[in-house]
C-alpha cells in the first residue's frame, strides 16, 4: 500500500507502471483521477488551494484502503492526493488498484474514492471572479459512501 | 489537563487560530470533558467563536487523527482538531 500527500505533480504513467510490477499475478489495474474544473456552481473558477490535516490525512487515507481490504481481494492499492495551490486541468488525485482481476479492483477504487471523499481531512478553497470560497461538502458525495453500507461485496 | 487544538479551513481563517495549547484545571469539568464540551467552551470566547463552533456550520471534530462524534471523550493530551465537512478528491 502506498499514500502519498504532495504539492508535486504526479506522472500517472510511471504510478501505474510501478504497480503492474509489484506482482506478476497482476490481472487488473484500475486507476481514477480527478482534476481540478474550470467551472464549478456556474462560475469561472482560475485557482483552486487543497489544504489538509498533516499526520491525520496519511492515517485516514491508509485505514480506508485497510478498510476495502477486508471487503475485497485486491493486490495492491495507491493514492497521491496534491495539496497546495493548483489550476484548471491540473491533477488532483490518483487512486489505483491492482488485483488478479478487474471486478475487484474496480470496487475497490470506487469504495476508496468515495470514503476519500467523505473521510479524508482535505478542504478545497476556490478563486472565482467574485473572489474566494471555501467549497461546501455535497450530500450526492455522502449518499455514494452510504450506499457501501447496503452492498456486500 | 493539557491538550492541543488544531484549527482547519474556513474555521482557521475565521478564528485566525491554526493551534494552540489549551490548560484547563483538572477538576470535574475537565475529567467529563468531550469535543461538544470544548466546543461550548471555545464558543464563549467571542460571538464569532460562537458562530463557527456552535452555529449553521456543521464542525467535525477529531481526537488523535481519528474522526469523532461529539460525545467522544478527550482526555489529558489529546490532540484535538476542529474542522468543517471535508472537500477532498
């Protein structure tokens, strides 16, 4: 398991380059990343700044991968989360699962997008052209955790 | 009892308090001390503590790393953390 919190860019082909070789049995990889908009409510949005919990994220982010861990039977897992100052098109986080198959890699990496979302201490504060603002949490974000309460793997 | 907030986002900003070091007496109050007591607590400071801790914004507090209700207990040096909903991802 790998975590990693950075102000840097990340380079999604070497990540997941890395991960196929951790393992020969390697079937599948799934990978999601998510980017920083242009638009958000409407407006033109020209900054975005990440901020986080230093100590508490790391640990956050590991026990959510324990978490799918004991659901679903997958190799290996990794997330870069960047913090700091970004802009429109830039990277914003890179999860990936290996497994020996694809069905099992891609709940997995749902499941941990979905509690990073929710869990992990990060708050994204935007520059608009009215100005700053801290982004509001969005219920859809808390409904798509729930719904992993209903399931069984 | 000593124990240490950190403050983050919009909680930051508007309390302009990143951290801080709070000593409170060891008495009954401090022994019974859980993160909705902290927060009535800090709330007395001035009304703007008492509009970002105990008002429409909703806080997430956490003891050690770990994400708490407001029923959890803190005791002598925890740290504690004050934060709103998180926006990651």
């Amino acid at each position: 398991m790998t975590v990693r919190v950075q102000t840097e860019d990340f380079d999604v082909g070497f990540e997941l380059n890395q991960l196929r070789h951790v393992r020969k049995d390697t079937g599948a990889i799934v990978s999601f990343v998510g980017q920083v908009r242009d638009l958000n409510d409407g407006d033109t949005v020209t900054r975005l700044t990440l901020e986080h919990y230093p100590g508490m994220t790391e640990k956050a982010l590991e026990g959510i991968i324990n978490q799918a861990k004991t659901r679903w039977n997958f190799f290996d897992a990794l997330i870069i989360h960047r913090v700091g100052s970004l802009k429109p098109t830039d990277q914003i986080v890179l999860v990936a699962v290996s497994g020996a198959h694809r069905v099992e890699a891609f709940k997995a990496c749902e499941f941990i997008m979905d509690f990073l979302k929710t869990e992990a201490p990060f708050w994204k504060k935007e520059v608009t052209q009215d100005g700053e603002r801290w982004l509001e949490a969005k219920q859809s974000d808390d409904l798509a955790r729930e719904r992993w309460a209903k399931t069984i793997a | 009892m000593k124990i240490k907030i950190f403050y983050f986002a919009r909680l930051k900003e508007t309390l302009k308090f990143s951290t801080e070091d709070l000593e409170l007496p060891d008495d009954a109050f401090a022994q019974a001390l859980t993160i909705l007591k902290l927060k009535a607590l800090l709330a007395k400071r001035s009304d703007v503590w008492q509009q970002m801790l105990l008002g429409k914004l909703k806080v997430r507090g956490a003891i050690n790393h770990e994400l708490v209700d407001d029923n959890a207990k803190i005791v002598d040096g925890d740290e504690v953390a004050f934060f709103p909903p998180v926006t990651g991802g």
